[in-house]
C-alpha cells in the first residue's frame, strides 16, 4: 500500500505539527523503512520550537550520533523567550481574566480595545503579546494553552492583521488536543472567513484568484482531520467537498482528495436519506445521495486523464461509472487493504468495507432479474456462507422486492417497472404550474416592450410637434416681412 499513500502530498498543505502527526501514523505501519521516517520526523520537526522532542527525533534519526549544538542553543533561545513573553503577557492576562472585566466587555457596547485602555491603560501593543504568546507556545507544542492566549486575543482584537493567522491556529490548536467540537466551530468560522475574501482592484500586494484558491486548498486538507473524527463529520465533508468553490479549488489544485470524497458519500449515502446540503453564494441547495453519487462519478471521469492509480477511486469508476464487476472486485480487495493503513480512513475501515459491499449489491441487483448467491458473494469477496447471511440481511434492510430460493441459490428480484400511466402523471405533474409562471413571464416581459414602445413614440412625437412648429414660424416670416 506504500504506493497509494497520500502523506508526501498532504504535508505540502498542512502545518508542521499536523505534519507530526500524520508521520507518527506512519511510523505504526510496515509502509516505509523505519528510519527514514524518523527522519523526516526530524527534518519537519526542526521548523518547530518542540526542543523537548528534537534530540529524541535526532537520536532515531541517526542512532549512536550525539545531539547537534544548534539544537542546545534552540532550547536556551525558547526559554528566554518564553520568560520575556510570559511576563509581559501577565499584565495583560490579569486584566483579561478578571470576572468583572470580563462582564463589562460583554455589556458594554463601545469598542472593547478603546475601553480597556481607557479603564485599565491597555493599548494595542500590549494587546498584541498574547497573540505573540500565543504563536509561541503552539510552536513548543503547548496547544491547550495557545488556544486560550488565541481566544483571548481574538476576541480583544476581532479586526487585527492577524486575524486570518489566529483562525488556523486555533483550528490547528483543537485538532491537536482532539477537541472535535471546537475543531467543527472554528473550521466554519475559517470558512466564512475565506469565503467572505473579494479580489481587489490591482494593487500593490493585493489579494489574487491564487491566494483564495491556495487557501481554499488548505482547508479542504486540514478538514480531514476534523471530518473523520467528529461524529458528523462525514456529512460535512460531502456538503463542503461538493459546494462549487471547493469542487473547483479540488479539481484545480489537489485532486487526489476524491479518495476521501468517495469514501465520504459511501459512509453516509444511506444515513442522509434527506441529501446534502450544499452551499453556493451563501445560498444552501438540498442535493439528494443519488444526485452526489453522480456528481462524483462526473468529477472522476474529468479528472480521469490525471488521477493515479487508487484503489478506492477505481473501485467506484469501475463499478459506478462501467459497470465492470470484475475490475471492481479486484479494486475491492485492495481498497479493504488501503482502508485500515490511511490515517483518516483506518477508524472506519470495516464501515467503509461494508457500505462499498452494499453499493455493488445494489447496482448487481439492478441490473439482473436473477442473481446467484454463490456469484455475488465472490464479488463481494465473501464465503458461501457469509455470502446467503449477506444476501438476507440486504433484502431485509432494502426492504427489496426478492424472493430468495435456497435450494437453487438463487435470488429473484421483482423489477417494479412503471406504469405509463404513472409516468405520464409524474411528468406532467406541475405542468399548470409551470405554464403559469411562463405566461406570468411573458406578459411582464411583454409589458416592458409595450411601455417601451409607447415612451419612444411619445419622444418621436415631441421631436415631430417642434418641428413642425418651426417649419409654421419659417413659413409666417416672409408673410410679415411682405406686409410690411
């Protein structure tokens, strides 16, 4: 499975330390020799302040070598600093912390900056430390505490500079300590953020097309680790994975996500029998499970030309778009295999087995009147036995429309086609409706014209009166100048 891991190319999108974290997950499994992920434990750790962790990364690195001198000088450098920061933020987190302070900021209704430094002689610089603070202690790999010095300073200073920084530290804060929750609430938080980001006119240093993508990349990355831990999360990845910004920024930037998409709409196509709910241009649209289904097929087959062998993605092309059982077969065994490696699918590996077992059951069975037992269970990778148990527990639940023949092995499916009737009801449902609408259309669309028409006539008009006015007064010029 060495070949089909993602990890090289989710650490160009994520943070150093999530970075330690997927690496950690690696170093578990028999993917890739031991010692160089140790060090690239080490080369990613360097750009961190974790001194406590460095000269252990160092060690596994290069065993029997003794511990680099940069290394010692970066721990006494981090403690310096940490003395200095801490003791300037103490002034500010004594104020902050205060319950009576606390209250006024809540009740009063000037701007929290201008009434502590009216009240208590705090200005913005001072403020500013515990965004300093902040960023230092996350990089120590203190997260729990970094992400109260963050909150603090956020909600002193909504407005800052440092505001888009303080939204993905706080969001990296939360997955660190696997506070799911909070992870979800600042995700969003940071989604609207970006979402609310317009292009400028051109400008020195402006904002581009490219940075909002590049953005937009990143938290379609840092997602992961929040969507396949919170309990909700699987749904949400779909809803945010297929709204058209993210689609777009996926297809343009990092198209190897669709692993996850893929996995994403297996999990939870038959526990949202309401659909998605997609986002686009801050309007919400319900997009049902069959609708995402073929929205991700239609995505796989553009990026076809480019995408590389995966397991997972081949298994649904195959299947879903095809209809090659034989290929999908052979997908499936290895899909079942890349799904207890990956670091965000290992937690859902039988889930994902079971409802991908599902989805070729569903679409054999719609496509054959009469099934053998014994050929379905090879598809799906099963026994004779596990094969009839797997059989009657899909009838029960689909609540299919099958008679089931043991001693033949064989599974009749009663196809329920349409009456013509009823399709020509179901079509022209509504049609009055519609017409209605058109005709409403037509007549505003008609009335414009109208008014148009009569506002350049009356214009042709007046400009016709004063002509022949003037024409009268060219005529009655020579009939006075005669008279006299």
């Amino acid at each position: 499975m060495a070949e089909y891991d993602l990890t090289q190319k989710l650490l160009a999108y994520v943070d150093p330390h999530l970075g330690l974290r997927l690496l950690s997950h690696l170093s578990t499994k028999d993917l890739f020799d031991a010692k160089d992920l140790a060090k690239a434990q080490y080369e990613l750790a360097k750009h961190t302040s974790l001194v406590q962790d460095l000269p252990q990364f160092h060690q596994q690195a290069y065993p029997g070598e003794s511990v680099p001198e940069v290394i010692n000088q970066l721990k006494s450098q981090v403690e310096e600093k940490r003395e200095k920061l801490e003791k300037e933020a103490e002034r500010v987190l004594a104020v902050v912390e205060d319950p009576n302070v606390a209250s006024a900021l809540k009740q009063d209704k000037t701007p929290k900056l201008a009434w502590l430094q009216q009240h208590h002689q705090l200005t913005a610089d001072q403020i500013q430390v515990l965004y300093q603070y902040g960023r230092f202690l996350f990089s120590c790999g203190n997260y729990s505490k970094a992400a109260s010095y963050l909150y603090h300073y956020h909600g002193l200073m909504p407005d800052s500079s440092y505001s888009e920084s303080v939204l993905w530290g706080q969001l990296a804060c939360y997955i660190l300590t696997d506070e799911w929750e909070r992870a979800l609430d600042a995700l969003t938080v940071l989604r609207d953020y970006i979402d609310s980001l317009r292009v400028p006119a051109p400008a020195k240093n402006a904002l581009t097309h490219e940075d909002i993508l590049q953005k937009r990349a990143w938290l379609l990355h840092w997602s992961l680790f929040v969507f396949f831990n919170h309990a909700a999360g699987r749904v949400k990845l779909v809803e945010l994975y297929l709204s058209p910004a993210y689609l777009n920024a996926m297809q343009m930037s990092c198209w190897w996500l669709l692993r996850y998409l893929v996995v994403a709409v297996l999990l939870t196509r038959r526990v949202t029998p309401r659909g998605y709910m997609v986002e686009s241009n801050g309007t919400s649209n319900k997009l049902s499970t069959q609708t995402a289904l073929r929205e991700v097929s239609k995505v796989i087959q553009m990026e076809s030309y480019r995408l590389q062998p995966d397991p997972v993605i081949d298994f649904f092309r195959l299947l879903y778009v095809e209809l090659d059982f034989d290929g999908a077969q052979a997908e499936l065994a290895g899909a079942m295999q890349l799904a207890h490696s990956d670091v965000f699918m290992q937690a859902h590996a039988d889930a994902i087995v079971e409802q991908a077992r599902f989805l070729v059951s569903e679409v054999y069975c719609r496509i054959h009147q009469k099934i053998d037992i014994a050929d379905l269970a090879t598809r799906l990778n099963l026994s004779r036995e596990e094969g009839n148990k797997w059989v009657e527990m899909l009838v029960a639940e689909t609540k299919a429309d099958a008679q089931i023949n043991v001693q033949e092995g064989v599974v009749l499916m009663n196809q329920n086609r349409p009456v013509l009737y009823q399709s020509v009801v179901d079509k022209t449902r509504g049609i009055a409706l519609r017409t209605s609408a058109l005709a409403q259309a037509i007549e505003r669309h008609a009335g414009g014209a109208q008014r148009l028409d009569r506002k350049v006539g009356d214009d042709v008009e007046h400009e016709d009166g004063d002509v022949d006015g003037d024409e009268e007064d060219m005529e009655a010029e020579p009939e006075e100048a005669e008279a006299a």
